[in-house]
C-alpha cells in the first residue's frame, strides 16, 4: 500500500485512514461534518497526491493526442486547460482526464490509478509520433483548497493578488524555491484551485496554506467529506458513476466532447447520437424520503419494472435529506418523477428524480 508523501503530517493531525485504489489516504480528522461545513462555508484543504498525473512532450505530443482525446486539445494556449476523454472505438469511456497545456508539454491529470492504464493505451497508440509519455503520478503531489475563501487564501499565500482564472485555467509561480502550479477546478461546486508541487516543496506548502488560511478557519479535509461534497454538486467520478460501458453523453459530459474538430477515437459513435439518435440512460440525480440512504448498486424501480441503478449515495448535510447519482432511462428521467430504491438486502425507499446539481456553491460555471 502507497503511502502519500505528507502521511506523517496526517497522522499528526489526527486522520483516521483507508486504503483506496492501493494508497492509504485520510477519509477523515475526527468530525467529517466540520470538515464539510468548513468547504461550505470558507475554506479546507484535502491532499490528493494519489490522483493520477501524466506529462506529454516532444514534437508531434498535441496533435497525437488531438487524435485520441474527444476535446479540441489544439486550440488551447498555455496556462488554459479542458475536460476530455479517452474512448474506445464504441465510443465507450476508457477515462476522463483534465487536459493542461503547459509551455513545451500537456499535463494530463486522472482519477486515482488510472495513469497506469492510460499510459499504457497511449503507447500503445504513439506509433511513429514523436511524443513522450512521464508517469509523474508519485514525483509529483497535489493540495487542493476547496471553499468561498479558497481565493483569498491563494493571494494570502502568494502575497499578490491572484488573476481572474475562468476553470481549467492555471498559472504557475515559484513558492521558496518550488515550482507550483495553481490550476482552477471545480471539485466541489465551490471556488477551488488545485496546487501541484514536487514532494519535497508538499510540506512547506500545506504548512503555509495551514497558517495563512488560520484567520479563514481552514480545516483539512478527509475523503469522507469531499465525496458527500461532490455528489451535492453531481461531479460524477470515473469507476464509481461511470467506466467502460457508459458513453460520455450518458453521464452528461458535454463538456469533454468537441464536435468540429474532426476525427479522434470513438467520434463516429458519439457525434451519430449527438446529430442522429438519443441514449438510452442518463446520470441523474435522486432525492431521497426519510433517512435510509441507498447504496451503491440499488436499483431504481418504477413499480415493479427496473429501471435503473445507483452509482454513488449520501446524507446531504445541506438538504438534510439522503441523495444519490445513479442512472435512469430516459422516459423515466424527468425532475419529480417518483421512483423506489431496493437494495440487495431486501430494504426499499422511495425517491424523487433530480436535476443535477442538487446544490450550486460559490463556483461560476462558466456559460
């Protein structure tokens, strides 16, 4: 089991550890719901090293993957970023990924084990393009400060006043003697920014960010909490709400996909539902009655016909009620629409079908 590279400095503060996806991570420090309301209301920080990163260069690095990735990779400038995917030839999704395009090379930033998965798709695939692929998942670690106040405390750390940054967006600086990349990123439904370091600059970094952000009263964030923030705001994560047998426009990701640029992997599939037909399931959201809360992998019913199952579930601290993600048939997809939840132990509760996201925090969307 991988350790992160600031374990110790967990430890110290209290965190109550899981293993995930072969990393031993804090799922919480002792009070998940002040963890949550501190994300709600001003600013936590959550150490997410263990998500997968990888660094592309060499000559022909963009227009390889503008022929791999379903979004437009080659109309980014440095310092702005996009959301795409990898597909299969079905149009199935191998894996999600932020895109950054840095000066010389992309960085591509995955969820927790998949870059060992990706990178070996990519060289698969590179063929005679003069490209380098650098798994730089354990070199390199990420903080990401999530909440209301994660802007000021950016300016409080840097000592400047921090850029307007639309998402996706990143700007790099030099932080006693590390190199930090400060990208925008929508992780919780409030304003947030993920903080790349090298592991030896990881420590200064959180230490400083702890102490700035003491007057903002930041508390580290656990897993537990950041999961129950994402569903609120319908973030939906790879190989928990959707793996290889969803198609991106199931889940609603409109925003990895480009339908101008010509042809990559899985194109013709997508871009024939997009102009021709209509999927079969979508990502929705479900409000729950009363406090049982589902699990993963109950299955939705409208009377005694299946008609879907769910993907993720919690108790929302800020609708005080239980909701979940899961997938339902279209005719069935409408807000307000009553279904039951059964799960395999025999327990049902009913629900009520709703629009994503259940709650709109401080981050702009952009339009």
């Amino acid at each position: 089991m991988k350790k992160l590279p600031l374990n110790e400095v967990h430890k110290k503060i209290g965190a109550n550890f899981q293993d995930s996806v072969g990393w031993s991570v804090p799922m919480d420090y002792g009070d998940e719901l002040s963890e949550y309301k501190a994300v709600r209301e001003n600013v936590g920080i959550i150490d997410l090293s263990p998500r997968g990163k990888l660094r592309l260069c060499g000559k022909d690095h963009l227009k390889f993957l503008q022929g791999m990735l379903s979004n437009d990779v080659m109309k980014l400038e440095e310092g702005m970023g996009m959301y795409a995917t990898i597909l299969t030839v079905k149009g199935r999704m191998i894996s999600d990924m932020r895109v950054y395009r840095e000066k010389e090379s992309i960085l591509l930033d995955l969820e927790p084990g998949l870059n060992e998965k990706v990178t070996q798709l990519l060289t698969k695939f590179r063929l005679s393009y003069k490209a380098t692929i650098d798994d730089i998942t354990e070199s390199v670690g990420l903080l990401s400060i999530q909440g209301p106040h994660s802007g000021k405390l950016l300016g409080l750390l840097l000592e400047e006043e921090i850029p307007q940054m639309e998402e996706f967006n990143f700007i790099q600086k030099e932080f006693i003697g590390h190199e930090l990349t400060i990208n925008k990123v929508n992780r919780t439904g409030e304003e947030g920014f993920d903080l790349y370091s090298d592991n030896k600059g990881l420590q200064v970094i959180w230490e400083a960010l702890m102490n700035k952000g003491e007057g903002l009263n930041i508390k580290p964030l656990g897993y537990s909490a950041m999961n129950t923030l994402r569903i609120e705001a319908g973030i939906p994560v790879y190989n928990v709400d959707m793996d290889e047998s969803n198609i991106p426009i199931e889940a609603g990701l409109w925003n990895a996909l480009n339908f101008e640029k010509g042809c990559y992997v899985g194109q013709e599939v997508v871009a024939r539902i997009r102009w021709r037909g209509h999927v079969n399931w979508h990502l929705m959201g479900f409000k729950g009655v009363g406090d049982y809360v589902a699990g993963i992998g109950d299955e939705i019913f409208d009377g005694e016909r299946k008609i879907g199952r769910v993907t993720s579930s919690t108790f929302s601290p800020s609708l005080n009620k239980p909701i979940s993600l899961g997938y339902i048939r279209r005719e069935f997809k409408e807000t307000g629409t009553k279904v039951s939840l059964k799960g395999a132990d025999g327990s049902e509760t009913h629900a009520e079908v709703n629009d994503l996201p259940f709650y709109k925090g401080s981050f702009k969307l952009k339009e």
